[in-house]
C-alpha cells in the first residue's frame, strides 16, 4: 500500500509518521493514495502520486473537512479552492543541505518572542494554545545569530506541530531541519 511507503520516508512525511501513531482511521487506501482520519483532532490526511490527484481530490469531496494536511503540491493545488474556507496544511520537504547549520540553533522559544507567535501562530487564533506550550516548555524556537526565523512546539496531545517558519526563509528548506531537529530535541 502507497501509505506504507509513505512511512518509510520519516523526514518527508513526519507528521505522518508522528500521527499513524495516535487513533486514526484508514478511510481510503490504494497502491497510489491515501486518506487518514484523526477522530481526536478531527484532522484529515491525504497523499497520492501525480497520477492519481484527480481521483482524490473527488474522494475528499465526500468528507466534511475541517482541518487536512496534504503532502502532494498538486493535490493542494486542486482542492485549495474548493475548500478554501478551510484550514490546509501543505507539507513539503526540501534539501536540508542547502542550509549551513553553523549559526542555527533550536532552543526553548525566548520570552521575548512569545507575543510575535502568539500572533502570529494560525493567524493569532490559537493563542491559548501557544501560551500552554510556552508554559510547559513544548515550544522551540529556530534562531539563525540569535533572530527568530521560526518556531514548533508539541501539542497538548504530544504530538508535534505548530510549524511555521518565516517568509522569508520558506522554501529552503528551514521547515524539515526544524521538524527534524525537534524530533531529537
């Protein structure tokens, strides 16, 4: 089955790796795709190869979604509209040597920048959330020469989460060294 394949790949898809581990319903599996349910967290998961981002993104149609994470840039591409009023995640991985990791370190997030991820962490619509992580040292955060470019943190669950990385740094691969290293942290 193309799900475990998928969890093979520890880096690529870590979070679900980090999810097959909690209850979860298989809602729809193939040799080439994907669909995982997390009744706890009401959290949709869905990956599939090129060729099969039409058929699936017609099977997730069926579903009352409130919250996915997709793992293929076309599959997103072709449901972000029609679930445009939901919250979507788009999991990506890239070369973590494209980075030099000379100046980066992961530490417990400073004080000082608990208001900017509070903020800025989901829109600043979690910020309960964030504080509960903060307090019970479940939020990390990724400095390059001591400026914040980034942050993750454990839910309450203990699952990892929380993810995001400056806009300037996107797309270099900052988000799979952060999720990487805060998986040994």
């Amino acid at each position: 089955m193309y799900i475990d394949e998928c969890l093979k790949d520890k880096i690529t898809y870590a979070n679900l790796c980090q999810y097959i581990n909690l209850d979860h319903k298989i809602l729809y599996s193939t040799s080439s795709s994907f669909i995982i349910f997390l009744p706890k967290t009401d959290i949709y998961i869905a990956d599939c190869t090129d060729s099969e981002c039409e058929n699936l993104s017609k099977k997730l149609e069926n579903y009352t979604i409130n919250l996915i994470t997709i793992f293929n840039d076309k599959l997103f591409e072709l449901i972000k509209s029609k679930f445009k009023d939901h919250n979507m995640s788009y999991q990506a991985f890239y070369d973590k040597e494209k980075i030099s990791k000379d100046n980066i370190s992961l530490i417990q997030l400073k004080k000082e920048d608990l208001e900017y991820v509070k903020n800025t962490y989901n829109n600043g619509e979690l910020k309960e959330e964030v504080e509960w992580a903060f307090k019970n040292n479940n939020l990390l955060g990724y400095y390059e020469d001591n400026q914040l470019i980034g942050f993750v943190g454990r839910h309450s669950d203990t699952s990892i989460g929380m993810l995001y990385v400056k806009e300037e740094f996107r797309k270099k691969g900052y988000g799979a060294l952060i999720l990487t290293n805060a998986y040994s942290f």
